[in-house]
C-alpha cells in the first residue's frame, strides 16, 4: 500500500528534493509575447485564453478587485499548469502537497480579509452579525461567522489537494488492476484499460476545474472585501 502513496512525496534525486523544480519547470512551456506585428499561433492561444479568462473572472467582481487581475490570472496558469504537469508519466503533483496549497491559499484569503479591512471596516465587521439577530444569539453567531471566515484558506487547500489525491489515486489503483489482469483475461483488462483511458480525461477535466474553482472562490472573497 505504500507504493500506491509514493506518488504524492517529493522526488529526490542524490538525497536533493525536486520540489521547487516541480513547481518552476511548467512555467518553461509557457511563451512570452514578442515584438512581432504578427505573433505565432501559440503566443495567440495563449494570449486569447488569458484575455477571456480575465474578462470572465473579473465580469462579477468590483471595480476596485480589477488591479488584482495580474496576480488572479497569475495563480490560475500557475495552478493549471502544475495540475495538468502532474499527469504526465514520471512526474510530480506539487498541488497533492496540502503545506503547498495552503501557502498559496493563506496569504491570498488574509490579502482580502485586510483589504476589507481598510476600506470598508464597518461592512467587513457588520459580516459577524447580521441585522435584526436577538440577542441572545449574538454570541453564538459571531462564533459561527468568525469560524466560517477562518475556515476559507483551509477549504480552500483542502479541496484541491483532495480533488487531484483522489483521482491519482484512482488512476493508479485502475492502472494496476489492467496489468494484472493481462495474462489473466484479455476482455476484462481491455475494459478496465477503457475505464482507465475515461477516468484520465476525467481527471484532465478536474485538473482545470479545480484550479478555476480556487481562483473562481479567491475573487469572491476579493468581491466581498472590495
């Protein structure tokens, strides 16, 4: 059973963790605009795929939350591409990694929660009670909001990193029962290799919603601060 983890640890190479090289290494595959009239077909996907993302994530939120468009569209590629790197063969998730993820998600909840803060203190407080709660209630809901609020970056981390464990784990559990099923029965190793092949695009497919759904809820929280 522990083989079927060790996809998740950090690859070494001579007793040095790969980690931050895992994480550095899809920026590689992405291409910086150039000084051509006429860029090539790749830098115009990129370019149109960034364009109508910002436009689509940004369309809900305030005016102000529009100067956070470089780091939102900056954490979605950077999600992305980590996501869909890892399911390549001989390669590593760094999103599976819970301290990852919550890196990521605690600083960018605490940014928001003090932009409210500053600007408008008397709505990001007036969250903690609603208008119009008795009294007797009062202590229980500030509680209640105050626990909701500082749960935010950890369903955050959570939820990607559960989403992506799941289906890795999933994918390996199928690849392995197909190869033990070869010298066993033809028909039922071609049909769980068909399950294998739709669990896979299913997983490609969880790999770009998960990454859409931690930005998608990180500009919500900027919505409600801004």
């Amino acid at each position: 059973m522990g083989s079927l983890f060790s996809q998740f640890t950090s690859p070494t190479l001579f007793g040095i963790h790969l980690f931050l090289i895992a994480m550095i290494f899809p920026w590689l595959f992405s291409y910086s605009p150039s000084n051509r009239w006429i860029p090539n077909r790749l830098i115009t996907v990129q370019s149109l795929f960034l364009s109508t993302f910002t436009k689509h994530i940004l369309m809900p939120t305030n005016k102000p939350a529009h100067k956070w468009a470089l780091l939102i569209v900056t954490v979605m590629v950077f999600l992305l591409s980590m996501n869909l790197m890892g399911l390549l063969p001989y390669t590593f998730t760094p999103t599976t990694q819970l301290p990852l993820n919550l890196g990521l998600a605690i600083p960018l909840w605490l940014a928001t929660v003090l932009v409210g803060l500053r600007n408008q203190l008397s709505a990001s407080l007036a969250h903690f009670l609603p208008e119009g709660t008795p009294t007797p209630l009062i202590p229980i809901l500030i509680i209640i909001e105050t626990i909701s609020l500082l749960i935010r970056p950890i369903a955050l981390g959570v939820r990607l990193m559960a989403n992506l464990t799941a289906g890795h784990l999933l994918i390996q559990l199928i690849a392995t029962a197909t190869m033990f099923m070869i010298p066993l029965s033809t028909v039922v190793s071609l049909m769980s290799f068909s399950v294998l092949l739709l669990l896979t695009i299913l997983e490609i497919a969880v790999a770009m919603i998960q990454a859409y759904v931690f930005v998608l809820l990180f500009s919500l929280y900027l919505h409600e601060n801004t």
